[in-house]
C-alpha cells in the first residue's frame, strides 16, 4: 500500500485550488496592498475578500479579523495584547493544564512580568472542571483562556458554557482553536468568544498563514510595532498569498463540514475499535464521544512511543506521538501527565489524526500491520514479561485497574 499519511492535527497537504490561487498572486498580482497604485489596489481587494471569507466562516464581521502569521502569534497576540491593554482593571488570567505550548508559554512569561495565572485541571477524560474555574474567577480576572479541541487527546471543551460565564463576569473569553476550526462548526458568537486563534494548515490551506479574531469592544494593544497594517494591530506588509490561500482554504473547509464529520467520525471509530481488539493493555485518551471526528490518541504499555513510530514509518504510516511543536523533546505529553497518566505509560502513547483523502482501506491496513508492530516491540521490552505476568488478566483493549 502507498503511504498512509495519518497526521493531520501537525498539517495538512496544501489543497491544490489553494496553491494555484497562491501562484498567481505570487507571480502576476505581486503589488504591496499597502500602495495607491493599481497593483496594490488588486491585491488589497483580494486580502479583504480573503477578510469577508475568514469571518464568515466563524460568524464574525471582517473588521474582527486580523491575519496573522499563524496560531502562536493569534495567541500570543491575543493572551499579552489583552493582558497589556487591561493591567489597570486586574492582573489575573485563567486558563487550563492541558492548553498548547502557545498558550502556556505565553502564560509563564507574563507571570515573569507579575500577572498572576491559575491553571484549572481537568478531569481524566480531559474535559476541565468548570466548578474549579468558577471557584479560580476573582475580582482581578481578565481574561479567560479555554482552547476549543485539545491537539493531542482531541477532546472537546464546554466552551458555549465557559464562554457565558466569561460574559457574565465581565471577562474576556479567548480560545485556541486551531484544531477545531475545519473540523466541527465554530462560530463565535453561539460560543460566546471574545477571541479566537486559527491556523490556516490544519485545515488545507498553507503554512504562515493564520488569524486573531477580536470581537468589537475588547481592549488589546499590539505586541509588534512598524506600520499601520490590520487596524495596527499586527503591523508588517501583509502576506497576500498566504491570505487568499487561507480565504480558499478555510471557505472549503466550512463548506464540507456536513461531509466530513460523519466520514471521517466513522473511520475514527473503525480504527479504535480494530485496534482495540486486537491489542492488550491499550487505552484511549481523552473524551470517548466527546472529541475532534478525526483525532485516535492511544496509550500502548511497555512501548516507547519513539520506538513504536518509526516502526510504523517502516511501514508507510505517518503518525505522531503528541503535539509537532514539542517532537523534540524526552518528557512525556504535558496533556497526558494532566490527565492522570503515568510517564511510563504517557510515553507510549500514539496520536493518529485522519484527513478528508483517508480511506477505509488506509485503515484497515494500519489495524493489520499495528498489532504485529506492538507484538515485536513488547517482546524487546524488558519490562513486559515481568509486568504483564504480575497483573490481572485483562480482555483486549483494557488498561483499566493496571499499575
């Protein structure tokens, strides 16, 4: 079988109508939309139709959209800008364990800067415990910062709920949702979001590309300074392919929301299900319903998940074991450790993420070839046999009640 690409939460392949359109406003419509003359003037009509696009797509109003180089920057720009523009009313900021690195990151360093942050747990389906972010909310808070789908687990938060909590206190809502958007329906306003991240290659469109949204009315102050452009809120000449590239891509994701759920829902499903019963000690991680239709993230004992990848790349699948932007590092998944999981178990731990061009044979191929893989890779382990003999017998696809 030809490769079986099934990482879609790290990227997707740029849609081919998506990358024409690029060309062309790389090669023939190459003017600066910051310039009076005709060649801006085109390319300045087709950043604010990319604009009119992008806002759609999640219920907002175009001059709520700032384009971005990306998530990390959407995030950033929303976390500091708000906390920034807001310091005088409060210093405190709630957001969860199991958010992205952006997020976290962007949290730890203002806490550098004396903003206090409360990071509310969640339970061990990853869902967070809206008692424990009521209870967090003081006088101070200013903001409040839920992602919408987590990236590894895939599960899917109240965030219409947080979102009217948020309302009622007087608080701003942001949520990261770059894995959401493309996936399942995100509008803002039925969510109650203040600001959203997005990212224009987790759903077709290409790399460097993404956008802030801000509802009218918030107070936020930019974190880059040097021009004018978008409302000087992200100053800088604007990427023109990028932009109409995430118009196309994110219009045609929208577009086949209807389709794609359910398709790639019941491939999700077939391939837990395949896998779960032909392979011992195995567990699902995250919401068992409740998450992204294209995200499988599982946990194998007695296998390092680094082992088990390249095994599977031998193989012709492309998986991951996590997050992209933390592939480099040896500590287990921040998201599993905070769902309750052991390192010895966190770090054998799988994330397949399905795309719209996967198939039920790419599927099945991977049920086949996975069992054999594990097989091997627990026969090298030294821990297997031992531990494997010292617990309760288990049926296939059980982790439960193991030590």
């Amino acid at each position: 079988m030809d490769k079986v690409y099934l990482d879609h939460s790290a990227t997707t392949r740029t849609d081919e109508d998506v990358a024409r359109l690029m060309v062309e406003y790389m090669t023939d419509l190459y003017g600066n939309p910051s310039s009076v003359h005709s060649f801006g003037r085109v390319t300045r009509k087709a950043v604010e139709e990319a604009r009119e696009k992008t806002a759609r797509a999640i219920g907002a109003e175009p001059n709520e959209i700032i384009f971005t180089s990306g998530g990390t920057e959407a995030d950033n720009l929303a976390i500091r800008g708000v906390a920034y523009a807001n310091k005088k009313r409060g210093n405190h900021i709630i957001t969860t364990s199991i958010e992205h690195h952006a997020v976290l990151d962007t949290c730890k360093s203002l806490e550098r800067e004396g903003f206090q942050v409360t990071y509310v747990p969640v339970d061990e389906e990853g869902l967070i415990k809206l008692e424990e972010l009521k209870k967090a909310i003081t006088d101070q808070t200013i903001l409040i910062s839920v992602m919408h789908a987590n990236n590894e687990i895939g599960t899917i938060q109240p965030i219409r709920e947080i979102g009217a909590l948020a309302k009622e206190k007087g608080i701003y809502f942001h949520s990261d949702t770059v894995q959401s958007l493309g996936k399942i329906p995100v509008n803002v306003n039925d969510l109650n979001i203040d600001l959203l991240a997005v990212s224009a290659h987790k759903f077709y469109g290409p790399k460097g590309i993404g956008c802030m949204y801000m509802r009218k009315g918030v107070r936020l102050l930019p974190i880059i300074f040097g021009g004018a452009q978008e409302r000087k809120r992200r100053p800088g000449t604007e990427n023109v392919p990028g932009i109409v590239g995430f118009g196309m891509a994110v219009e045609k994701a929208v577009s086949l929301l209807n389709e794609q759920i359910p398709y790639q829902t019941r491939l999700r499903d077939r391939l837990i299900s395949g896998i779960k019963e032909k392979i011992d000690y195995v567990q699902l991680n995250g919401h068992p319903t409740q998450r992204l239709p294209n995200n499988v993230n599982l946990s194998f004992r007695f296998i390092e998940g680094e082992s088990l990848l390249l095994s599977l790349d031998m193989k012709g699948i492309a998986a991951s074991s996590g997050s992209a932007c933390t592939s480099g590092s040896l500590d287990p998944s921040h998201v599993l450790l905070a769902i309750g999981l052991p390192h010895e178990i966190a770090h054998g731990s799988l994330r397949m993420t399905l795309g719209k061009d996967n198939t039920e044979e790419q599927i099945d191929y991977v049920i086949e070839v996975l069992p054999e893989i594990v097989d091997r890779l627990r026969a090298m382990s030294p821990l297997f046999a031992d531990r494997a003999k010292a617990v309760i017998p288990q049926k296939k696809g059980c982790c439960s009640n193991v030590q």
